[in-house]
C-alpha cells in the first residue's frame, strides 16, 4: 500500500512495516504514551520507540504493509 494508505491503517490503530525494510521487527505506529507517530527500530527491546522523522523515500514507497 502507499505511505498515505499507511497513515490511515495506523490512525485507526494497526501497526505497519516497510516490506523493503526485510524485518517485521521494525515497525510504525502511534506510540500509545505520548501519540506521537513512532517506529520501533528492529534490535531494540519492545517498549522502545522513537519519533520517526519522516523522509521523501517513506512517503514515496509503495511497499507498505500491515504487520
């Protein structure tokens, strides 16, 4: 799916990965602390998430799925 369609399944609350990315460990969503928009970066204990500045090449893709 595009970002944009992306977008929409995270603000209805699913979570969403890059299929490019090759790791379904590293994901988007909206943080449910603080509802920023957030990724968590493969590797990383589950309960970290981080702000995710978002680039041309995200909003570009088309390769979106849901986890």
């Amino acid at each position: 799916m595009t970002f944009f369609e992306a977008m929409q399944e995270i603000i209805k609350g699913r979570i969403v990965t890059d299929s490019k990315w090759n790791n379904t460990n590293e994901y988007c969503l909206i943080n449910p602390r603080n509802s920023y928009l957030s990724i968590h970066k493969a590797g990383e204990p589950d309960d970290v998430l981080h702000e995710w500045l978002i680039h041309t090449q995200d909003m570009l893709s088309t390769t979106w799925v849901i986890k």
